[in-house]
C-alpha cells in the first residue's frame, strides 16, 4: 500500500480532521493502512505513540526534515537527513515493539552484569519507516521511540549499518514460486552469531518488506518475533552461535527487483534475511515449474525433480558475499568450456549466433581478469538474460542477469564483480567503490584488448563533468538509484583508478589491486580505505594526499591554462606559461601536448599543487597549439573560463 501525505501543508488545527479523513479513507479502500500497529503485542503501544509516529510519517513523505522536528528528540533531528537524502519518495511507517525478556536463555543474559545494564538502557518501541526496495540502494529506517515531559519523540536513528553485535553468517535457503498468483514462498535457516561481548536485548534482522514472515524458530524452538516493514525483532538466545528459521512469502513483481513473469523469475532484492547488508556464505534450494532452467549461485550440489517434474537444484556458495541472486527461466543455453570453466548463456530466446557473441566476449574478459587481478573463484559463470522492466544487469558472481540485449554492452563490467563485490564484498550502505573499480575494469580490459595506443597522436575530445560530480565524495556515493551518486561511484570511481594508474604506473597498480583480492579478510565488506592501505604497502609510500583528495573530498579539479609567451632560443622556440588552479587545490601530474608548424606533437609532464604553475616547454618548430590533458585522463570541471587548447601566435 502506498500513500503520499500532504497533511503538513495544511494549517495545524486542520491536521487532526485531514488525518481522521485520511484514516477513515483508508480504511475503506484498504485492507491496512499505511502504517499498523505489530501483530501480536503484549500490551499495545501507548495512544501518543500511534500519532507520533503518523505525524512523523507525514512528515517524512514531504521530504522536508524540518516537519519532522514536532516529534523528533533534540538530538535526533540531524539523523533524520535520510528523509531529504533518499532515493525512495514514498514511505509507510509501523512500530516495532522489543522482545520482553522471558525463557531461561533471556533470564540467564539479564543476570549478566553488562548485559543487563545494556538492557536497561535499551529502548521498548521504534518506529520503522519502510517501503520496497531495489538492491544496493536504500533501505528501511529504524529509529527508537522514547517518552519524554513533551510525550512520545523519535531518537536518533539505529542506521543500517550498525550490527547490534550479530553477524549473520551462513543461509540454507528454499524458494518456489507460484506463477498464476506471482508469489514466492521461502524458507531460511540462518546461522547467526554474537560477535561482541555485550549486545542488547534484542536481534534485528532486515528483511525485503514485500515478505511476510509466519513462522519463526531459534535453535528449532518456536520463538516470539514481530515485523514491520522490512525489520524484524526477536530476544536472542545466550549462545554464542545460533540458528534462526524464517518462513516467509509475498508477491514478487517489482521492477529492478523481484518479479516473477509467464516465462521467467528473478529474485535479487532482499528476498533473504540479513544483518547490515554483511557478507555470508549460502546454500541455495530453487524449485522451478516445469520446462523452467534455475540458475543459482554458487556451485551444485543436488539436481533432482519435484512431484510436478520442475527442476529442484541446490547450490552451495562459500564464497561470502552481501547480495544473492536466484534466476529462473524457460531459457535457451549455449555452454561452452574454457580453461577449466564452464560458460553458458541463457536466453529467452532461440539465438545461438548471440549467445556465441556473448560467450567469445565473456571468455576475453575472464582471461583478462584471471591474469591481472586473482583467480576466478567458481567452476562456472553464466550470463542470463531477463525480459522484465530490469535497469540494466546485476552481478551474482558465478552469473549476472542482463536485461535484453544489454548483455554484450555489460558483460566486461558484471564478470568483474566477481572479484570487485564478490571476493572483496561491498554492503553498499557507506560506498559503491566496487563500482568505480567494475568500470575501472571494463575499460582496462577494453583497452588491452585494443593494444596500447601510441601517445604521440592527436588530442582526444575532451569530456567535462558536471554538476553531478561536483554533489557527493567518492567515499559516500553509496546508493545506485540516485543519479548524482551513481555518477560519483561509477564515473568518477573508474576516472580515480585511471588516474592513480598514470600516477603509480600499470604495472604497480595491477600489483595494488591483486594484492587487495589476495589480502582481503573473507567474510567482511571492503571500503576506499582498505585499498588505500593496501597502495600505501605495496608501493611504500604514502598516498594519503591522493586518497583525500580524489575519494574523500567531493569535486573535481579546475585547471587553466594562462600567461603563455613564445620566444625565440637560439635555433629553436621556447614557450612559457602556467597552470592556474582554481576551487580546491590538487595535486596533480598534468600532461601537456604541444603542437608544432611542421605537424609534430611533443608532451610533457607538469606537476602541479599550487594555485599557479609555471612551465617551461622547448621545440625546434614554431608552437602552435597547447593542449592540458591531451589523452582526457584527468577529470577535470567545466568550470566557466576552463581553457584545455590554446592556439599560439605564429612566430
Ligand atoms: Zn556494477
């Protein structure tokens, strides 16, 4: 159920009417409203605590943080920036209500000294703010309710990241569709486990909201949970390590995300429960219908049929990773061996000329891959084609999903997340720099492929980068729905590398970047620093300058070329000028390209940090034009008065 509220645009002594309107209509054209009490509660949250909630949710739809200020805490109003922040423009709220401690394994953790203090401290309801969501974007927000002289008010948000100190570790999961009703019925047992020594009374998992969970066990006891939204609570048990199993279902037919057609299914968007996005290994059961292909991440384990004769298989991934994918299909395939690996295609359709093309591409770059960054972790990579309203393609690793006719566009780019997502994971919800380094990767193997150009040649059509670059540091980009980050995390991510390349040399960097697959701890999420570190190791310096600059710092250089003399020196000329910096200073090498009368190019390397750098270039023919950047490797802005060429006077 969706709704956008205006009621904040109305005159406060007309909010409580338009709200009572607003309810009653919902209530006649809905099964629920927009936001719901949790089922199953002890005792009902306390009234003020439905209308904080409602006005803060109709605050939150306006996307103006400072409607929430009513019913937020006083220091909690500066978390509520995801409201004007996130890609997601409608919300629905429901209150989450902690577990009472009970059971033997809750008293024996109250009795705890530390624990219990931790949970005294805890708060009893939070308010969650939900709504569907595509992958490796935005997620739910979750903050806790207090009661303070005023009544009840919002604290500061519990953010996606935080742990609550859970790790989910390991998934056996089970999905079968209904096709005529578009449902997904699914079983998980989770394997969970305490990694800090005092934890709150309570264990959130984050779950698609599109699923309804109906049963819940710990260690095989059924345990009391409540949901809302895309957040579930339950009391842990005391235990170091335990299981949780979830039976869930709901309707699959969002676009970017879970659908399920008349021919084919994808799942990929928070369709299994998880803990702060982290990496974790998985076992994977799909049951397809009949005349349907699965296609499941990992490596098989059990192929069989069911009663109906629909293929069951069961893959098992030990590769942990943050984002899993089932696909399945009434594919056409096309497989093929090479060094060792299977590949295959799947198609909608009946096109081996394509699924060749696709295959040739996909084997280049696997080689190109294996070569220069680790070895390719699976037996198998598949790339699988979905006719369904999918923005572009999706890595999982030992496959990807394409939409169609997109694939040879994006295959270089999905094969290399197996190494930049996959053995280096990345949560998506501090940055996307797995994303700078696919593109990153895409380009590289499209340049090797093309050989080295020479450097002596004309200079390249320059590209200047707009506003969207200039919005968010490399180091935040972080959802993929929003335009400006995204341009951020992919264009100016690849650009970053691309510099750091001419900066360090090819060969240092291919060493930098297998060396952070070959040293990276399986099971975490990577971030900037960690690749950071690790060319600081491999290389012995310290590039921290460049790190600060490029990836912490939002913007881009602006760069001119100024004062240029030509003079007479002996036999031949002698030209001087300078490189302006304007905006924040960087430290740059920029590459110069003269062209001389008689045709010929001559380049040369400034480095540059200051606001103005002179330089001094020398030819034997008469300058004609300078160009900064003839190659188009720096991205630099288009900020007004931005001069790359300059023609000179003939002498
Ligand atoms: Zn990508």
């Amino acid at each position: 159920l969706k709704y956008r509220s205006s009621l904040t645009q109305l005159p406060t002594q007309f909010q409580g009417l338009a709200r009572l309107g607003l309810a009653l209509c919902l209530c006649t054209l809905f099964a629920a409203p927009a936001w719901c009490r949790p089922d199953g509660n002890d005792g009902a949250p306390a009234p003020g605590m439905d209308r904080c909630v409602q006005q803060a949710l109709d605050a939150v739809n306006t996307h103006q943080r400072q409607f929430i200020a009513p019913v937020a805490a006083e220091d909690a109003l500066a978390s509520f920036a995801w409201v004007e922040e996130t890609t997601t423009r409608v919300w629905s709220a429901a209150i989450l209500q902690a577990p009472k401690a009970s059971g033997p394994d809750a008293r024996r953790a109250a009795n705890e000294g530390e624990e219990a203090g931790a949970k005294a401290a805890s708060p009893t309801y939070f308010a969650v703010f939900h709504a569907w969501h595509t992958c490796q974007s935005d997620g739910d927000h979750v903050h806790p309710l207090t009661f303070t002289a005023q009544g009840w008010r919002l604290g500061p948000e519990i953010p996606e990241t935080e742990t609550g100190g859970f790790r989910l570790r390991d998934h056996d999961l089970h999905l079968a569709i209904d096709v005529l009703r578009q449902t997904a019925t699914i079983r998980d047992s989770a394997r969970i486990e305490r990694t800090a020594a005092t934890v709150p009374p309570y264990c959130m998992l984050r779950l698609s909201d599109t699923y309804h969970v109906s049963a819940f066990t710990c260690d095989g006891r059924a345990t009391p949970f409540q949901q809302a939204g895309g957040v579930l609570i339950f009391a842990p048990p005391a235990g170091k390590t335990f299981t949780v199993g979830l039976h869930y279902s709901g309707t699959a037919n969002h676009g970017n995300g879970d659908y399920i057609r008349n021919d084919e299914a994808t799942f990929n968007s928070y369709w299994y429960p998880n803990i702060a996005r982290l990496p974790a290994t998985a076992t994977i059961t799909a049951v397809a219908p009949p005349g349907w292909i699965p296609v499941v991440q990992g490596e098989p384990v059990k192929q069989g049929r069911d009663a109906d004769g629909g293929a069951v298989v069961t893959y098992r991934n030990d590769l942990p990773v943050c984002w899993f994918t089932v696909d399945m299909g009434r594919y056409h395939t096309l497989s093929r061996s090479v060094d060792g690996h299977k590949l295959t295609a799947y198609l909608l359709r009946d096109d081996p000329a394509y699924a060749g093309r696709c295959l040739d591409l996909l084997a280049k770059a696997l080689h190109c891959y294996e070569t220069n960054f680790a070895r390719f972790p699976y037996t198998r990579y598949g790339v699988v084609e979905t006719r369904g309203e999918f923005g572009g393609a999706l890595e999982a690793y030992s496959f990807a999903t394409f939409s169609a006719r997109g694939m040879l566009e994006n295959i270089p780019h999905e094969l290399s997340h197996t190494w930049w997502g996959g053995l280096v994971p990345c949560t998506y919800t501090r940055s996307m720099w797995d994303e700078g380094f696919a593109d990153y990767s895409d380009q590289l193997f499209h340049r090797l492929a093309a050989g080295e150009t020479s450097r002596v040649d004309h200079p390249a059509p320059h590209t200047a980068y707009g506003a969207g670059f200039n919005t968010v540091a490399l180091a935040d980009a972080h959802d993929t729905s929003d335009g400006h980050q995204s341009a951020v995390g992919y264009g100016k991510g690849q650009l970053v590398l691309r510099v750091l390349e001419e900066e360090i040399g090819r060969e240092t960097l291919l060493r930098c970047i297998s060396a952070f697959v070959a040293n990276h701890p399986r099971g975490e999420a990577a971030e900037w620093p960690e690749f950071e570190q690790t060319v600081d190791r491999v290389t012995g310096s310290d590039y921290r300058w460049f790190f600060a600059q490029w990836v912490d710092r939002k913007g881009l250089p602006t760069l001119h070329l100024s004062d240029l003399t030509v003079q007479r020196e002996g036999k031949g000329y002698r030209l001087e000028g300078s490189i302006e910096q304007s905006g924040a200073l960087y430290r740059l090498k920029v590459p110069l390209l003269l062209r001389t009368k008689n045709g010929a190019f001559q380049h040369q390397e400034v480095e540059v940090s200051g606001v103005s750098t002179h330089f001094v270039l020398r030819s034997d023919d008469s300058p004609q034009l300078i160009t900064l950047d003839p190659d188009n490797i720096l991205p630099l802005t288009s900020a007004e008065g931005t001069s790359r060429d300059l023609t000179l006077r003939d002498e």
